[in-house]
C-alpha cells in the first residue's frame, strides 16, 4: 500500500509540474568539455527513488583514485552481477534492485549497489543511456576515475574505457542519480 501511494505520489508531482520545469537549461557538462542540457530523471528512475531513497542516495567524492585495486573491483563486480542475473525483458520498464533477472537498467542498479558496499564513492557512479550497436536503446553504469570514465555492461564482462565501449552516451546522471543532463 505504501509503495502505491508513494508512486501515485511521484506521478502526480511530475504531472503536475509546470510546462516550464522541463526546459531545457546550460550546464557545464559531465560528460565532456562541451556544455550539457540539464534533463529530467527517466519516471522510472524518479518512482524506483520514490520507493527507495537508501539506494539513490549521493555523496562522496564525485571521482574516485584509479588503482589496481578498484580495477579489481569493478571487474569483479561486473562479471559477477552479469553471471549471476538472467537477462529479461520487462514490459512495464520497472526499475529493480536485488533482482535476479532483469534487464539493463536492474543490472546497472545491481552493480552501483554491490560498488557502494565495496567502499566505491556513490557520488562517482553515474547511470546513462546510450544506444547498442543495433541501435536499441541501453542503460550502462559509468564509474568516474582519476584516469577517465570507466563502463561497467551486461552486455560485455570486461570493463571498459567510455572510448572502448563505443558507446556514445545520450543521457546520464550527476552524482546525484535524481539529476540527469543529456548528451
């Protein structure tokens, strides 16, 4: 019952946001040198906060200290979220964390999950979407370093450079998961 009223909640703020709200507004970019857009949360991203704020939760240091050791990290947790959890399609897009099957967006929220409590600041993970390379669209988990952006994928068990992913990124969250600017 909660949860419902919670959602109806976020809905019906969202609805009733004015026209305005939604304009597009300069921000230096996260994503390059170029100036971003500042764009909306995706709704399921601003219903999965409204039902579970402990797992949008910022702060940290918004880039972490490349080393051996969190390359490690992030590897590990890569390959383990992509063995462990069955790919599937959901029809209602419902973003879920701890979920066993799922498609790309729960497996981004797995992975930041499983990186918080291994000791990866919140603040340096971000969410984007981008498009695969037949052209449909895609959720990966980007990881801010010292040394650049690092891609973690179900679609490849290897962490990758943003520049390896080939992955042009189209939307992305700050270090803050509610806040997006587009690419």
């Amino acid at each position: 019952m909660f949860k419902s009223a919670v959602i109806a909640t976020a809905f019906a703020l969202v609805a009733a946001a004015p026209a305005a709200a939604y304009a597009p507004q300069v921000s230096l970019g996260e994503l390059g040198a170029r100036a971003q857009v500042a764009a909306i949360a995706p709704l399921q991203m601003q219903f999965f906060c409204a039902s579970n704020p402990q797992e949008c939760r910022t702060g940290g240091k918004s880039q972490v200290r490349m080393s051996s050791d969190l390359l490690a990290v992030l590897q590990q947790v890569n390959s383990h979220v992509n063995r462990t959890m069955v790919p599937r399609a959901d029809g209602t897009d419902r973003w879920t964390v701890g979920a066993t099957a799922g498609d790309c967006e729960d497996y981004v929220l797995n992975k930041r999950r499983m990186l918080i409590r291994n000791g990866v600041s919140a603040g340096s993970l971000r969410i984007a979407y981008t498009k695969t390379r037949a052209g449909a669209p895609h959720a990966v988990l980007v990881v801010r370093t010292s040394q650049g952006d690092l891609v973690l994928d179900n679609l490849s068990n290897t962490v990758k450079t943003l520049a390896q992913s080939g992955y042009r990124i189209r939307s992305m969250s700050s270090s803050d998961p509610t806040r997006w600017t587009a690419g």
